[in-house]
C-alpha cells in the first residue's frame, strides 16, 4: 500500500523540536531517503493535528512545544485509599490524546512505576475521564485491557454499575515518602512521542496547605485565574476548537510562560473548583469547552471572514461540481460497493453519488461515467467477495448515510443562503456527521487487507445506526431554510 504525503511524514512530526517550514522538511525526509515536494509537504501541514502554525511559513510540532513542559496531578482520596494513580484525562493537553492513558510511562527516580487494576463505581470512573468529553468517556474505559469481556455496545453504551482501570501503583512513594492528601505530583514531559513522564513531589504540607495558601499557594490560584482568561479569549479568538483537548493545547501554547510552570495547579482542579464563566456545553452531538450557559454557534466571529468567502464562491459558482469535491477514495468504495451487490450499472451509481440538484454538462457527465467504467474494471481485478465479508454490508450502510448527508451539504452549498441563517446546532451535527463519515469512509479504505469480525462490525453499524438517527432529526429543519429560500428566489425572479 502506498503511503500518503502525511503518513510518510509522521515520524517527523512526532519527534522533530525546532522550529521549520516546508522547505526545512524537504531537507530533513530527502536525508533519510524519502522524496517528498515542498508542494507535497505544505499540503500535509494544512489542519494537521501534530503540529501549530507560528505565522510566515514557520511551524513548530507538539512534540516541540510540549516536551519539557510541568502540569500537575492531584490524587483523590479513592486514590490515596487504593495506593494507586488514575491517569485518565489528567495528561491532556501535555500528552497525544490518541495514547490510552494506561499505556503511559511515569518515572519515578528513575523508576517505571508499576500497574495494576483497581475496581471502581462507573460514575467515578467517569469523573477521571470527562474532560475528554463526557461522549467518549465510556469508550475510554471500555478500551482499558482490564475491562475486555466488556462489551457497551450490547448495553447501548452504558457501563455497569462497577468496572476496573488500569492505574499506576504508588504504595511505595505513600509509605517512603509520606505522600498524602495534601500533596501532588508535578509532572513534566519527558518524551512525548513516547508518553513518557517524569513524577517529583510537591509536598504542600510543607509550604501552604490543601486551601492554597501561602506564597506558593498565592501563585497556584493565579494560576486558576489565568486558565479562565486564556480559555475566554481562546473562545473568541478561535472559537470552540476540534475538541476540549485541543482547546486546552491552544491555551497553553499561546501562553506557555504562564501556564506551563512549576507551581501550576491541573486543569481538572480548574474545571471542578475554580471556574466561573467557563463550562462544558453541548457542540451538535459532542461537547466542548464555552462561555458558561451558552450555546456554540457554528459561525462566529472566529470564522466570519472563511464563512463569507465560502458563501461567496457559492454563490459566483451556481454549479458547485461535487464530483471535484468527493475523495477518490471514497469515489472508489462506491464503485466498490457497486461490485459487491453484484449490480455493475454506472448510471445507477452515478445517480447514487451525485444529487438531483446537480446538473452538469454532457460532456461532464460522459467524463464521470467513463471514469466509473474504467475504475470498475480496475478494481474488479483484486475484488475478492470471501474476504469482503462482513465488511461489504457495513461499507454499503455507510455509503447510504454518506449520500444523504454529503448531498444535503451540497444542498445547502447552492442554495445561496448565508449560513449564519440555518439552525446552528443543525448546522454543526451536520458538519460532524460528514467528517466522521469521511474518518470511517477512509478506514475502510486503508485497511481494505484487513478482516474484521462479526462483533466489531456490529459495533460499528450501532454506531451508524446512531448517526443516522442524529441526521433524521436535523434534516428538516435544515431543508426548510433551503426551501424557503429556494421559494424566495422564485418570488424575486
């Protein structure tokens, strides 16, 4: 399988410290044997999760910017009772949000700190993970390896009344160094494509006490205070970000020096006992952090000029060609799934793919058609039915949701209507279901050697079950702006 620009680059992107620009990279991948253009580069910079852009061409890598960094970890009592450390969200942002919090390494004297599995009530459980957004928590301790005869997705996604997490043993440090409720762990990032961490001990008891007081003290509710402005201007400055995790990184990399310091208190300390104009309110189907009691729109002041040029290239382009817009890959498992139905027929395939409301050329329409005959024969050579079960069922469910949603987008696109008029909350589920359609659309491509089984597919058909139920309740409502306004323009004319 052939990598893509981004796959290629991502063991730079996970350790490379300096600060770079494109044409630094293509220094760096040719030294290693890797041919990349800077074109080929600059376009795996675009929205790329690994790494922040400074201005002027310059970008600096997460690994940069976070290695080296302090946060802090506060043990609960359940904790201190247990002699262990719960990571859960508490590494977030200083840490990849892809590592499973039980896989991270804490040093301790230079000593990997043992594990081992606590049982605990679900609703604590979750209160270590919420700060992931309270959505994700139950896959979270879902994938915990203590927890694999646990299956939520039988259980609607409920957890049981009690469940086991891998944690960090701490009896050694408790006893040898008297650590107790008072204390915390100061952490700093030691390797962060590693998740490795460093653990000393801040014993409060010894300067100020649990209430914060002192010198030390003083300058830990500073601290708090600083994380709820940096996190209200980050609101109006970005608006709300891809997840709570990227909006706590944002803050700590445009006010480092103020954030990342040895007296710093943890984020989960701020959200539970210090913030006052700051919650976690709904975004569509998943959460995020925002003014306190109000709703997130999907266009603010964040974004208005990129909304207004989109409007505007819509609206001097009354034929917004999707077939331009579709991923090859997903042109491709289209094609796909027409095989596997064993239902050869590009027309009805065209009329699958592409909306009423597109009308293209005659000659558009014979390119596309040809492309769909030609890719058909090219992928008919390797199609293997045995091997495409059960996963041509789940691709074919997915491609269903995909066109409905994907041509009530394209909808939308022509419609000549400003977005900031259609249902926000709409809007923005609207958003979030075409890219986690995209996400598993492009899983699929890329693992088309691998098999899965009947119990995962399952697991992913609820999930797409659920998506489809989120779709037909925005549905209308986002239609009846379109339909108004389509009435309007005929009224004008």
């Amino acid at each position: 399988m052939t990598l893509t620009p981004a796959e290629l680059l991502l063991p730079v992107f996970r350790n490379y410290n300096e600060v770079f620009t494109a044409r630094d990279l293509v220094k760096v991948v040719s030294s290693s044997g890797i041919k990349l253009t800077q074109k080929d580069i600059e376009s795996s910079l675009q929205n790329n999760p690994f790494i922040f852009e400074l201005g002027n061409g310059h970008y600096i890598t997460k690994s940069a910017v976070f290695t080296g960094s302090y946060f802090s970890i506060k043990p609960t009592a359940f904790e201190l009772q247990n002699n262990c450390l719960i990571v859960g969200h508490r590494c977030s942002p200083f840490l990849d949000p892809e590592f499973n919090p039980c896989e991270i390494y804490f040093l301790f004297n230079d000593i990997v700190l043992p594990k081992k599995v606590v049982k605990i009530d679900s609703d604590k459980a979750i209160d270590y993970f919420d700060l992931f957004g309270e959505e994700y928590s139950p896959q979270y301790i879902a994938s915990d390896p203590a927890n694999e005869k646990l299956n939520i997705v039988e259980n609607d996604f409920i957890l049981p009344a009690e469940v086991y997490l891998t944690a960090y043993d701490i009896t050694e440090i408790k006893e040898k160094y008297g650590f107790g409720i008072s204390d915390r762990f100061l952490c700093q990032v030691e390797n962060w494509d590693q998740g490795v961490v460093t653990l000393s001990i801040l014993n409060d008891a010894l300067k100020d006490n649990i209430f914060n007081t002192g010198d030390t003290g003083q300058k830990r509710l500073e601290w708090f205070f600083n994380v709820e402005k940096c996190l209200l201007e980050s609101f109006d400055k970005y608006g709300p970000l891809s997840s709570i995790d990227d909006q706590f990184a944002r803050i700590v990399f445009d006010n480092k020096d103020l954030i990342s310091v040895p007296w710093c208190g943890s984020f989960e300390e701020y959200y539970r006992n210090y913030k006052k104009e700051v919650s976690i309110e709904y975004f569509g189907v998943e959460t995020r952090l925002w003014h306190k009691g109000q709703i997130i729109p999907a266009v603010g002041i964040w974004n208005q000029s990129e909304m207004a040029k989109i409007e505007s290239n819509s609206q001097n382009n009354s034929s917004v060609n999707p077939y331009y817009t579709l991923p090859d890959f997903v042109f491709d498992l289209y094609i796909t799934d027409m095989i596997w139905s064993n239902k050869i027929d590009s027309v009805k395939l065209y009329d699958k793919i592409f909306p009423d409301e597109f009308i293209p050329s005659e000659t558009e329409k014979k390119f596309i058609l040809l492309h769909i005959t030609e890719r058909t024969a090219i992928l008919q050579k390797n199609y293997n039915c045995f091997k495409d079960r059960p996963l041509g069922f789940l691709r074919h469910k997915m491609l269903d949701l995909f066109s409905k949603v994907s041509w009530l987008v394209y909808k939308i696109e022509v419609a000549r209507c400003e977005l900031k008029e259609l249902p926000q909350q709409e809007l923005v589920i609207l958003s979030q279901l075409y890219n986690h359609l995209i996400k598993m659309l492009d899983t699929l491509a890329k693992d088309v050697e691998v098999t899965i089984s009947q119990d995962e597919a399952d697991s992913l058909l609820s999930s797409l079950e659920g998506m489809t139920m989120n779709f037909e309740d925005i549905v209308g409502s986002l239609e009846n702006v379109i339909n108004s306004k389509r009435f309007s323009g005929f009224k004008i004319v």
